[in-house]
C-alpha cells in the first residue's frame, strides 16, 4: 500500500503524526545481504529516510519552540515535470550531562529462538555498550522472559557498571516464550523506580514473539497505552531473522510513545544503544503532527511519500485528544512530496470530483496573487503538556527556486530506492544508476559512514533485484 496523488482543488491539506523509527533500513538492509528481496511491506520509505542523520538547522536553546522546520524544492528525479519537495524537521540537540535522569528497565526474550548469534549474543553486546555511558543519576533493571519471567538486575545505579555487565554476561536462551508476566513485571520495576521530570522507559528487547504474559495483541497494546499515560514509555529492539514479526513491533513501540529498531549488526547495535538511544529517550515534542496546506494556483496535485501508517484526517491536526508521533533530543524528521505543478500535463492520472454547483473549485484572487507554493503548519505538546502550539512556515516560490543542497539529492535518493524495492506505479524512469549518481551527489562530509553504506546497499541491490523479480520476495516472518 502507498499513497496516491491528490488532487489540490479536492484536497488542499495533507495530514500526519511524524515517525522517528529507522528498523525499516536495516531489515530491508537484512534482507539484501541475505540474497533476498524485501517484502513490499518492509519498505516503508519514512523509515528510510529517517535512518539518516541531516544537516539541518537546529532551534538555538533561547527558541521558544523546541525544534526548527526547514523546507526547499527541485526537480523530482523519476519524473522530469514534477517537483519534489523536501521537508526538515530538526529536534533540539541537549548536551549529554544536561540530559535528565533515566530510569530504564530492559525486558529481555531469552527463549530458545534467541540463541542465534545475530540475536541474544548481538544484544549482549550491545547492552555492554551501553552500561559503559550510564551516569551516576541513571538506574537499569533487566527482567526477562521465556518459560517464566524474572529479574536478573533490580534497579541499580549506573555507577555499578561490574553489576550490570555481569548480569549480561548471565543472560541465556533456553526454553519457550510463555513469559507469565514478563511485560507486566517490567513496568511494575519502573513504577517503583520512577524518576520525576526523569526518563522512564521500558526498553523490549526480542525476534519478535511477543508471548510476554498478555493474552493478545489488543491486551498488550492497551497496557501498552495505559503506562505510556502513567509517564512509562515503551522502545522496541528487534533482533534477528527467523520468526521476527516488523509491523507488530513497529506498532507496539508507537502506541508506547518510544522507538523501533532493528539492530542487524554490532556497528547497529552501537548506532542505536550509544549514539542514539540515549538522546531519544529524551522526549522534547510530543504528539507532532504535521498539515501541509497547498496553494491551489500553484499546484495541482500532490503526493507524500510513505508515512501510509500515520496517516491522519484533517480534523484531527487541531484536535489535541489525537494521539501522535514524540520528538526525541536531536532527532529529526525527514518528509518529501512529490508534486504536479499547475499547468503541468502529467502522465500520472490524478482524479478530481470536478465542478460543484454550490461552491467554487477555482483557486480564490489570494491564491493567485500569492507567491507561496505552499505552508507547512506543525503541532505539538509539550513533554508534560496538554495543549497544542501551533508553528507556520511558508514556502515561497523564491525559495523553492533555489539551488538545492545535498541533503535534497541524498532524500531524493533514498526515497527512489525504496520505490524501486517496493516496484512503485509511481517509480517513472528511475533507475539504480540515477539513485546511485543522487546519493553521490549527496553524500556530503558523512562522518559515521551511513550515507557510503546506502551507496555499497544500492550496489549490493543490483544481483538482488536480478534474481528475484518484483512478486518473488522473501518471506516477511524471515
């Protein structure tokens, strides 16, 4: 499933709550090193986009708001009338000593399944890692889950670094995965150690069998929600092949107010747990919707590309009851939409409702006069907040003229990738050369190396997509 082009004289707003989780690269990322080609359901192009770090502007700590939007537009590559334009969204960065308190509690999948080497051993790694950046005002728990459930580290100071590692060192995988009450355990331990203006979080590690001791998957979610409003937030770390299960987890973390990762490797596992984790726990924005207004003497018809599953209606941007996506410290947001300029004969076919006999369909005298392709409007809430602030920015057709920069043709890049893996209606011309030759224009400075390893992935793609023709994937439960 992906979005279609929307006629602007029919629908002028497109709405959505923002998603900051990347576990879709790196299983598509799986997949690809295994020989096989992704589901189309594991390609989910915002995930993508926001694997990869950015050169945006960052809001000053003076700001009154806790993260800045930047905007720009050029050619679109797989269509040569189109436009594509690209939207930032920059999280305020928080020094590390001035993070607040953590209080995290790592429930852990210890069954049988575990016991492969891209998993429980993988995730062992990982967690030394992180024991190694504790402060002294952060806490750790571990509790763990397979035949039966229990705690193998109560809360303990992140002084107590020897504790901690050798409560990881004690970890394995043995037995099913009936855990009694593994979840539920977990968010008693962070209930008893709750910090105050603290981070709270419980932290699931697991392949994806989510026999943690609630019934369904309708039970768990609601729990899930029940804590999330409590103040306990839930992040999800899948690991492994097998019988992971992607969208499952990428759900459970969303309606946990946390992340999705997929750690496929030890250099992953250090992305997520050292240099990433710790600055998203830090909540900065919560429930941040975006609504993009259109200018209907400008353009014609839009389309956003992924975000499918955080779709929201219109009337839902204002309304602060609507649940939506939280911004950690420093995170950003990556969103692009492809774009038919009025004027333009497309060979995409775009419906529209056409004339109405009581209300007029043309765009207004403001609209015409007006120099603004479009506004991005932006809501959110404060961490400890229940009403919305309301952020709007215009895009003029002066700074959409501009030259764009390598953050564009990088975006440009990775989108036309995943719509190539997913085989889009909407691909055009694209080809793998033209996403290779985007990426290089965009690679920039690339100081952790993602942005070479998209391009060795691009490289890697060609033998894939040679043997396993679009409707010949690999299995999605793999």
């Amino acid at each position: 499933e992906s979005n279609d082009f929307r006629a602007v004289s029919d629908h002028p707003l497109s709405t959505f709550a923002i998603d900051v989780d990347g576990a879709s690269y790196t299983n598509t990322r799986r997949f690809i090193r295994d020989g096989e080609r992704p589901p189309k359901d594991a390609v989910r192009i915002e995930e993508f986009l926001n694997y990869f770090q950015y050169d945006y502007p960052a809001p000053a700590a003076e700001d009154e708001h806790p993260f800045a939007a930047t905007m720009e537009a050029g050619p679109a590559p797989w269509h040569e009338k189109h436009r594509l334009v690209h939207v930032g969204i920059q999280g305020q960065r928080v020094p590390r000593a001035e993070r607040p308190p953590s209080n995290l509690v790592f429930l852990v999948d210890v069954s049988g399944s575990m016991r492969s080497p891209r998993k429980l051993p993988l995730l062992k790694k990982g967690f030394r890692m992180l024991a190694e950046q504790l402060r002294p005002e952060d806490r750790v728990a571990m509790v763990v889950y397979a035949g039966s459930s229990g705690i193998v580290l109560e809360s303990t100071p992140g002084t107590e670094t020897d504790s901690i590692k050798q409560a990881i060192t004690r970890l394995e995988a043995g037995g099913s995965t009936a855990g009694a009450a593994g979840i539920r355990q977990a968010y008693q331990l962070a209930e008893e150690n709750y910090i105050e203006e603290g981070i709270n979080r419980v932290i699931l590690a697991t392949d994806g069998d989510f026999n943690v001791g609630v019934s369904s998957d309708g039970a768990l979610q609601r729990l899930v929600e029940r804590k999330r409003e409590s103040g306990t937030a839930l992040t999800v770390l899948g690991f492994g092949t097998g019988n992971i299960k992607d969208n499952k987890m990428e759900t459970l973390a969303n309606h946990g107010n946390g992340n999705y990762y997929y750690v496929d490797s030890a250099t992953e596992a250090r992305r997520v747990l050292v240099d990433q984790l710790g600055s998203t726990l830090q909540t900065i924005a919560k429930d941040v919707k975006v609504q993009v207004e259109f200018n209907p003497a400008e353009v014609a018809a839009y389309r956003l590309i992924g975000y499918v599953n955080r779709q929201l209606e219109d009337e839902e941007f204002a309304d602060d009851s609507t649940d939506a996506g939280e911004l950690g410290a420093g995170h950003s947001v990556t969103a692009l939409y492809d774009v038919i300029p009025r004027g333009v004969e497309s060979e995409v076919d775009v419906p529209t409702v056409g004339d109405l006999k009581y209300q007029e369909t043309q765009p207004s005298d403001a609209a015409e006069a007006s120099d603004e392709l479009l506004t991005l409007k932006l809501r959110y809430k404060e961490p400890d907040g229940d009403e919305s602030q309301l952020i709007e920015r215009p895009l003029t057709q002066e700074a959409a003229n501009r030259e764009v920069s390598p953050d564009f043709s990088f975006a440009a890049a990775v989108a036309g990738y995943g719509m190539l893996l997913r085989d889009s209606e909407y691909k055009g011309s694209l080809t793998l050369d033209a996403v290779r030759r985007l990426a290089e224009q965009g690679r920039g400075e690339d100081p952790n190396g993602t942005r070479a390893g998209f391009i060795s992935l691009v490289e890697d793609t060609r033998g894939v997509l040679a043997v396993s023709p679009p409707g010949e994937e690999g299995n999605p439960s793999q």
